[in-house]
C-alpha cells in the first residue's frame, strides 16, 4: 500500500516524499482513512511505528478541506500529549506535513516561560500541541479557549495515566465541544482499559 492509495492530498504527499516516506505504517494504514471519514478512533503501536503521521495527516488534510476563505484563525485541533519532548516531535512533525498548507500551529509546555508561547497564540494558531499542566494553566489565565476544537488527539494516553494525569485530563476534555473528533494513541492498551 502507498500514501497515495490513502487518498492523501497532493500538498501531504509531496512532503512525504521529502521526507522519505514511501510506505504507510501498519498504524497509518489503519487510522488514517478512519480519521478521514471522521471517526474516534483509539490507535494502539508501540513508539516509532509512525503514530504521530497516523493523526497529523488526516487531520491536516480535513482542515484544509474545511478552510474558509479569509477565516479568522481559532484552535481547531488539539493535541495533548504527556511531555515537552513528545510535544515538541508533533509540533516538528505538524510543521514538516503541513509545509505546503499554511497552517499556524503552536506548542505549550511547563518549565519555560510562558511568554513566546502567548505571543504565539495571541497571533492566531490553527493547531495546539500541549502538556496538560501549562494547558491547563493557560486556559486558567483566559489566554486558551478550547470552544473552537474539532480534532482533539490524547497522544500517549498510557503514559498519561502512569504520570498521574488524569484529572488534568478531565479537566480538559470537560472544556472541548461534546461535537469533535475524538483520536486516542497509545502503546499499551492494557493500561487504558
């Protein structure tokens, strides 16, 4: 199978293939025409199976197929994840995917100022990468609003568990519009269960 049997846009597939991808993982093969068709979904691989492409790409490609014309920019996905490494490789890999669609993206994480990430927020963003805590933190301080969410992906779900967030993940969902996609990833499902 290829990307292009995925039915991946033009602008996804060529940086894909500027990034070396030919074939779909057994993760993306799976999630993506789900996603695509608007489904929740709960991915289950382990790390470096190509999780991150498996919610990024379709998500990226249902924005670009629902842009309006002169939009004002509001959060439409958000990505939650349980570190500031982890954050930081989706925002790098929503960067490299998304290159040719112009979408704004930004990530927030704890243990650095907050100020570069308000300003970048405050400038207009399209897609979140976020910890809970400075999530939590920001929407707290009236800087974040989560009314405007479409895709919500809980990225490493199980280890959101081991690290005891499960109240700052209540906390947030509870906050999200009850009409969204809802894209759960993980590398164990037996903790999730």
């Amino acid at each position: 199978m290829t990307f292009t049997e995925l039915k991946l846009i033009k602008p996804l597939l060529t940086a894909l293939d500027k990034k070396g991808y030919k074939e779909p993982s057994p993760i993306q093969q799976q999630s993506i025409p789900h996603i695509l068709l608007g489904k929740d979904i709960f991915g289950c691989a382990q790390t470096g199976t190509g999780k991150t492409a498996a919610f990024a790409l379709p998500i990226l490609q249902l924005m670009d197929a629902n842009k309006k014309p002169n939009q004002r920019r509001e959060i439409k996905a958000l990505i939650l994840a349980p570190t500031r490494e982890l954050a930081t490789q989706i925002s790098d890999n929503f960067k490299e995917y998304g290159e040719n669609l112009g979408f704004k993206h930004a990530v927030v994480f704890g243990g650095v100022s907050q100020f570069h990430q308000v300003v970048a927020i405050k400038s207009g963003i399209d897609i979140l990468i976020a910890t809970p805590g400075r999530l939590l933190d920001l929407m707290q301080q009236g800087i974040i609003k989560l009314g405007s969410i479409e895709y919500f992906v809980l990225d490493e779900a199980d280890r959101m568990l081991d690290m005891g967030f499960i109240n700052d993940m209540k906390k947030v969902i509870a906050k999200l519009p009850v009409k969204r996609q809802t894209m759960f990833f993980s590398a164990t499902a037996a903790q999730i269960s």
